[in-house]
C-alpha cells in the first residue's frame, strides 16, 4: 500500500499543474511525483512549495522554471520555494506515476528492505519492465539520475533503469 | 553568535564543495562508465547539499549575497574545508580512499547534525543523510574490492591509505565556530564519535588485507584556512567561469 503524505494543493490549480512534467522522467507530472507539497493562490501570485528528490536533483531549477511558463499565460506569477523537510520518499509517488513509469521502462522501487537486498546485489527482485522477468541483475549503483540504479534483464538480455527506494 | 553560525556552515558546506569538484575533476575521466557515472553522482548529491547549506549561509550573513557568491568569489584563506578533501585524484585508490574516509566521517556527522537545534541544518542532514549512507557503500566497497584485490590494487590501495591517512585527524578539530555552535546546541561535538570512527574504518581496512596506519603525526590547517598546495589549483578551475564572466547564471 502507497502511503501518501497529504499535500496541500488548491484543487482548481490541479489541471495547470498536471501539464508540468519532470524534465528527466517526461512520463511524470510533477503531482504523481509528488514533489509538490503546497499550491495556493493568493491574487496574482501561486505560492508553490516545492522538495527534490536528491539534494542535488538538477531537475529542480527546470521544474520550477516549468511551473513560472504554466502560469504565465494566465497572468499569474509563481513563487516556488524549496523545502527539505519532510524530506521525501519514493512513497509519495503516486500509484498511477509508477504504472506509468514501468510503462516508460524504468523499475518501480521495491520496499525498503528488498532494495537493500538488491542494490548490494544478494538478491533478484527487481521486475524487469520489457519482459516481468525477475532474473535481473545490478551493473551500476548509480545509473543515468541520481535517483535511479542500472540493472539488466538476463532473460530479455535489455539494460533497464531501477528507481531507487528511498525513505 | 550570527558570524559563528556562518563560519559553522561554510566549514560544513566548504567540505562538500571542494570534494564534489574533486569527483567532478573525474567526469568523463572514470576507469570504466560505471564509476565514471557514480563519482559524478556522489559529486552532484554533495553540491546539491552545499547549495542548500550556502544558500542559508548567505541568508544568515545578511548582505544580499548568493550561493554562487559564497561558492565562486571568495579568497582561498576564505575557504575551510579540511586538507583531506582538497587531496588529487592520483589514481583511483586515492579517489575511493579519500571518499571512504570522508565518508565515514560524513555520515557519523550528518546523524549528530539530524539533533541539531537549527531546523534548517537538521533538515540539510535529513535529506542528506540517505545519499550519504550510499556513498560510503560505495567508497567502501571499492576500498575492499581493491585491498582484497590483487597484488597490485592492494599495493596501491595500501599507498593511498598510507598518504591520506596523515589528514584524518583534522577531520575532528574544533574551531572557534565549532565550539560555540556546539554550545548552542547548534553544532556537532566531532569528539564523541571520534573513537567509533576510528574503529569503524579500520575494520574496514583489516577486512581489505590494508594495514592500518599507525603514525602519531597528522597534518592540519585547512579549517583554518590555511590549505595545502593543490587548493590554488582547484579554485583557479572552480571560480573560472564566474571570474571570467562576473555574474553569469545557468
């Protein structure tokens, strides 16, 4: 079960905030991502707060960038500010974001404990998104973000991207 | 108390800083793609981190000053990161060395830092503490993987402990800063986890077939400001861009 830690987003700002997507993962709007936690409009200007992923995530600036040229056309403007606390978790992807990132072919995170099993390569979990074989195999801790891990598939022989867990 | 809390972050924060350029030195130079890509990973989540932490010093300090002020446009004296961070990247058992001890000591820091009674700290320490813990099974790995190797990757792994070794204790000296943060509450008291630093890095490196080192004589100065000859080097790379066209931005 996906526990999702309630953000608090003025409903009327929802479809504007659908049509910003995560530069890195275009599959992803930035709500099944979760990274924004706060959305409220005050006159002209949407107060929008927003947490990375990783510290360094470089997808940050652009995301926010995104959001200011959303709104634009309808004459608001955009304060984002970051936050870090709480510090966010693979949890507040939404449901929907991970089908739609295992369509894209990158892995789901696993639970906390069988990503432990799998980054240290003790164990052959991870789903590969091509084929649904478990027989995968961790090549790179770190792979193309600095969210995800590089395995490969030894059934459908296809390299694949892992989201790593994090809490 | 404002110009020690300052001093307190940009210690931390001048740490990550010059360690992610040393690792990002490596970028499209790593021994295979695979470490290429995480030593630029490690390098992107530390700067990540000291953007944070500038980005509040710069807040604390109250000048109007930014980020990219504090990272780019100060003197080499201005800067107070420990020598061991600011050591080359003379191979690759000097990379995943120097990261190992870093590391290990990075990670008992970020777990005080999480007590701190500065919300924005603790909040640097929350999210960072996660990238961290990955790091250092990483670096760890490596330091194993080489120790435990042949005989030429032990012998050189051996090397890199045997030089970095002397910039370890620095790791745990407490400036002016230091102590009046700690006293506030604010800041970590590096003593208390000295000892379980110590022995955790040298079981690693029992497990690696690396004779620890036992030499008495350390080598210190860079929180102080007083930084070793490669450090005039490094910031003549990192503040080019921003020397050469003041005030340009991505």
């Amino acid at each position: 079960m996906i526990i999702t830690q309630p953000a608090n987003i003025e409903p009327h700002l929802i479809p504007i905030l659908e049509k910003v997507s995560d530069p890195e993962i275009p599959v992803l709007t930035v709500l099944d991502l979760g990274v924004i936690r706060e959305a409220i409009e005050e006159g002209t200007v949407v107060k929008v707060k927003l947490t990375p992923t990783y510290s360094g995530c470089p997808a940050m600036d652009v995301i926010g960038d995104d959001l200011k040229k959303a709104f634009e056309p309808l004459g608001k403007t955009v304060e984002v500010e970051l936050v870090l606390s709480p510090a966010w978790s693979t949890d507040w992807i939404s449901e929907a974001g991970l089908q739609k990132m295992e369509a894209y072919g990158i892995a789901r995170p696993l639970s906390e404990t069988a990503d432990k099993e799998v980054l240290l390569g003790n164990a052959k979990k991870v789903i590969c998104p091509q084929c649904k074989s478990t027989n995968t195999h961790l090549v790179s801790q770190f792979g193309s973000t600095a969210c995800k891990a590089l395995f490969k598939c030894d059934d459908c022989l296809e390299p694949f991207d892992y989201f790593k867990c994090l809490k | 108390m404002k110009e020690h809390l300052y001093n307190y972050i940009i210690s931390i924060a001048d740490n990550s800083l010059i360690l992610a350029q040393r690792l990002g030195e490596l970028c499209g130079h790593g021994p295979t793609l695979e470490t290429d890509i995480a030593g630029t990973n490690i390098s992107l989540d530390l700067i990540g981190q000291t953007r944070n932490y500038y980005q509040y010093a710069a807040k604390v300090q109250g000048e109007g000053k930014t980020e990219d002020d504090l990272a780019f446009l100060r003197l080499e004296r201005e800067y107070k990161n420990v020598l061991l961070v600011e050591q080359p990247n003379d191979h690759f058992g000097y990379v995943m060395g120097r990261q190992y001890l870093f590391d290990v000591f990075h990670l008992l820091f970020m777990t005080e830092m999480l007590n701190s009674k500065d919300e924005t700290l603790a909040a640097i320490a929350k999210k960072g503490i996660k990238e961290v813990s990955y790091h250092k099974r990483f670096s760890g790995d490596w330091v194993k993987r080489l120790g435990d190797g042949t005989e030429e990757s032990n012998k050189k792994m051996q090397e890199a402990i045997d030089d970095l070794w002397v910039y370890t204790d620095e790791l745990f000296d407490l400036t002016e800063a230091d102590e009046a943060m700690i006293v506030e509450g604010i800041g970590v008291d590096t003593s208390k986890f000295k000892e379980t630093y110590y022995k955790e890095v040298s079981k690693l490196l029992k497990e690696s077939n690396i004779i620890v080192p036992e030499g008495k004589y350390f080598t210190r100065g860079g929180k102080k400001g007083i930084h070793s000859e490669y450090m005039g080097y490094i910031l003549s790379d990192l503040q080019y861009m921003q020397r050469t066209y003041p005030n340009m931005e991505w």
